[in-house]
C-alpha cells in the first residue's frame, strides 16, 4: 500500500490544522496525527472547496452529504482504537477521507465501506485509487443494515446521524469490538459502546456534535 505526503502546497495549512486540533485536544494521539500527514485531505475534496480544504470544517461534496470536520474525524477515529489487523466496517463512505485514514490506521487488516449513493461510491474509489490504497473495499449498499457477508468486525463506524443505532450492526460486531456513531435527532451525541460477553456497554458520550442522517432502512424516516 503506497501512501504519499501532503503537498509541499499545502503542508502549512495542514501544519496550521494539527495545531488547531492539539489545542483543542482534538488531537491527541501519533498514529493518527501520522494518518492525518499522509492522507492528504485535499485529494477528497471537490475541485470548488480545494482552497479550503484544510480548515477545521466539514466541507460539501454531492447528494447533499458533506466531508466531515477534521476535528470531528480525529475524534472519532482516535475513539475507535483502531490496531494493525483489524477488520473495520465503515457506514457511509462520502469522499473517502476517513475511509482512507481508517486503512492508513489498520496497517494489514482491511476496511469494509459502505455507501448508499452510486456517485458518492465512484467518488471515493477514485480518491481513494489516486492514493494507491489497496485494504478498503467500497460497496454500494444500504449501511444502515450493515454488511454481513463479511462480519464479524472489530470496529464498526458510523459517519451519519441516526436516532438509535441499527440494531443489525451488534450483531455484525465481534466480541470486544467498538462500535462509534453520532446517535441524536437535531443534534447528536458521540457514542462509543463495546460489545462484551455480558452485553454492550457504553464507553463514551460527547454531546454537540451535528451530522447529515443516515438514510437506508434503519435510517431516518420521512
């Protein structure tokens, strides 16, 4: 798996983002900082938001969905505590962005993601194949039933509002996996629940966060 820095460009605006993300604590741990390097965010950006591509905002790309902040990215990847190996499923891949940190991350283990819009699919394939990334299969599909054919995961993320999470996807999530998800109507909080021999628990929950809704049968009604 080839990967490649950002930009001589635009390395200082992605120097200026990571400071931004370390003083708001946004940004705490040396793999992902790392991730955040070599996946350059520009690369999965549409041509018309390039200059901004490394402000700490979500930006939009087609099909009314967005690129996630920065902020809002490194957390929830440093809450997945992704390890070298593992098997991820992503619900709902958009630009391919944190599809691509997700795999940068996972080292030797492989991330399964799942987008229910056609030209949001081709969109991340074609990013995510600029960047030679060869451990992440993206799949057309309905995220919010998962993907079963190749469960059980370690990790399962979510990258869209939902008011509960599918339950479909406990079922997919292996024992002593995490599963992330911004779970809310108007306004969402950050969960991270962790499925155990004794049932799922919860292991964090932030308030405050705002995602466009997961669509899909389990997804918003209306």
């Amino acid at each position: 798996m080839t990967r490649k820095k950002v930009d001589k460009k635009y390395s200082s605006q992605l120097d200026d983002l990571i400071r931004i993300l370390k003083n708001t604590k946004f940004l705490t741990n040396n793999k992902v900082e790392s991730a955040f390097r070599n996946i350059p965010r520009h690369e999965f950006v549409m041509p018309s938001e390039l200059d901004r591509a490394y402000y700490n905002e979500p930006l939009p790309i087609m099909k009314g969905q967005t690129i996630s902040q920065p902020g809002v990215v490194s957390r929830m990847t440093e809450w997945l505590d992704i390890k070298n190996g593992q098997k991820i499923l992503e619900i709902g891949t958009g630009s391919g962005w944190q599809t691509a940190i997700l795999s940068y991350l996972v080292e030797n283990g492989i991330v399964y993601s799942v987008e229910i819009h056609p030209e949001l699919v081709n969109f991340a394939r074609e990013n995510l194949k600029k960047l030679e990334i060869d451990n992440v299969h993206v799949i057309l599909d309905d995220g919010s039933v998962g993907y079963p054919k190749t469960s059980p995961y370690d990790r399962i993320i979510i990258t869209a509002a939902c008011t509960e999470i599918p339950l479909p996807l406990f079922d997919q999530l292996g024992e002593n996996g995490l599963i992330i998800a911004p779970v809310g109507d108007s306004s969402q909080s950050l969960v991270v629940l962790k499925k155990t021999s004794e049932g799922i628990i919860e292991i964090k929950n932030q308030s405050n966060y705002v995602f466009v809704p997961l669509l899909g049968k389990f997804g918003k009604k209306g």
